[in-house]
C-alpha cells in the first residue's frame, strides 16, 4: 500500500495498526484510506446499475417524491426567499429525482450531470443531462452534489470544478458520508472498515476535514452539520423512533452524513 496523504492539508499521514485502511493526521484526525489501484478491472457502473439501493429508489421514488420536495424547498429556501429565475444544477442525478423536484418549485434551468447512461436515459425526461462537469459552460445559482464527493479519487479538483460554476451569491449543496458516524465508530472497535465500501465509497470525511477542503477552494462555510440519513428521502415511512434517532445522533454529531452548504469566494482575476 502507497503511503496515505491526508485529504485536508495533503500531508503524510501515520498508520493506525488497530484496523486496516484507517489512518491518523496529526491536525485532522482519523481518515479512511485505501490504496486507488484497487479500483483497477472494477467495473463500477454495472455495479451501480445493480445496487439495491439504486433500485428501491427508482421503485419508490412515487411514494418518496414529497420527501424529496420538501428537503429540497427547505434546503432553498434557507438562501433564497424566491426561487424563481433561479438556476438549478444536479451532480450526480441519478434519475432525475431532483430534476422532477426542481421544475415543480418553479426554478427556470433545471439541468443535471450523470455518467451511468441508464439514469442519465431517465433523467433525461426532466430536464438537460450532461455527462461531464466539462460539457457546462454556464454557471449556475444552486448546484446540489448528493453523495458523490465520497466515491471519486480525485475529489479536491472536483470540487474545485464545483465552486467554480456556481454564480457570485450562488449555493453548493454538498452531502458526503461521515466517516466519524456512530455507526462507523462501532464498526471500527471491531476491526472493521467504518464506511469505505468498495468500488463507490473511497473517501471518508469528517466536519473538520470537509470545512477544511472546502476553505483550500475559497468556498466559505454558510452551513455544515451532520444528519441521520443524510439525504431528504429515506426512510420515507417515519417513525417516531426513527425522529428520535435521528435529533439524537444530531445532537452528538453522529449522523451518517455531513451536509454542507458552500458559498464560492472572491477568486484572483
């Protein structure tokens, strides 16, 4: 295994011999790590398409849509009184459920960017597609970016990229996996990797680190916070013991995603 560099300050990082993968800077804390190469002959985008998790979306994405619409205006709505004019841009849409969601709260550019060719088909129906970060040439008011800081390498370019479309006085929502959630914790006590989960999850972030990254790219910092699931959606079927798991891992900073909400800064020139 290569020798780890942290993803804050891209310092070499020390190795913790009580798991495999997990590694400790000495301003950052703990992170998860695994050698890239690994990722060789993977052949991610089958897997994508085949993921359970994948599926129940689409499968319920019916009953789930007002949760999705609610997260979403909620989300909007913390920055921008009025949604109308604005510019919506969904990396990583999956199917477009966003897409669906933005168009109905009246935004008036609703486009996405996929790269698996099933979703981006499906999406498709909502709103223009792109199958790149470099096929877009306009910036835009809000850009969401759910869950996909976490499952590519080269991430610091990538969210540099991000920044980079949003419009002076525009928002970049940003969710990624904590990788100091309650539950990756206890899986660590017992040896086990905490959320790395090849060939999707090769990144783990904690509030530190993802304020940290988010500073090198002169993004400023509006809201960051941790949530039960993270996203809007699941579970859809709340239950009262579900609420009360979800403000107490809040509570803690334990919940299972980091949800970030960047504004871009002053660049030179």
């Amino acid at each position: 295994m290569s020798h780890p560099i942290c993803p804050s300050c891209q310092q070499p990082a020390e190795r913790l011999t009580r798991f495999e993968g997990v590694f400790y800077c000495g301003r950052h804390g703990d992170f998860e790590w695994f050698d890239r190469a690994l990722l060789n002959d993977i052949d991610a985008i089958k897997i994508y398409q085949d993921y359970p998790y994948n599926l129940a979306i689409e499968r319920d994405y019916p009953a789930m849509r007002p949760r999705y619409l609610r997260g979403l205006k909620k989300r909007i709505s913390r920055h921008f009184p009025d949604t109308r004019g604005l510019t919506f841009l969904d990396v990583g849409c999956a199917n477009g459920e966003y897409l669906d969601c933005a168009r109905e709260l009246g935004l008036s550019r609703v486009e996405g960017v996929e790269v698996d060719e099933k979703a981006m088909a499906k999406a498709r129906q909502f709103g223009v597609v792109y199958a790149s970060l470099k096929e877009i040439t306009e910036p835009f008011d809000i850009i969401q970016c759910k869950n996909v800081l976490s499952n590519i390498e080269h991430f610091n370019d990538f969210l540099s990229g991000l920044l980079n479309l949003v419009k002076p006085g525009g928002m970049l929502f940003l969710d990624v996996l904590n990788q100091n959630s309650l539950s990756a914790r206890l899986k660590k006590i017992f040896g086990r990797p905490g959320i790395l989960r090849l060939p999707f999850v090769i990144n783990g972030f904690s509030k530190t680190s993802l304020k940290a990254l988010a500073e090198r790219h002169l993004g400023q910092v509006i809201r960051l916070e941790t949530t039960y699931c993270g996203s809007d959606l699941l579970p859809y079927k709340r239950t009262l013991v579900l609420t009360l798991r979800g403000k107490f891992s809040q509570l803690l900073g334990t919940g299972t995603m980091i949800v970030a909400d960047l504004r871009p800064g002053k660049r030179a020139g």
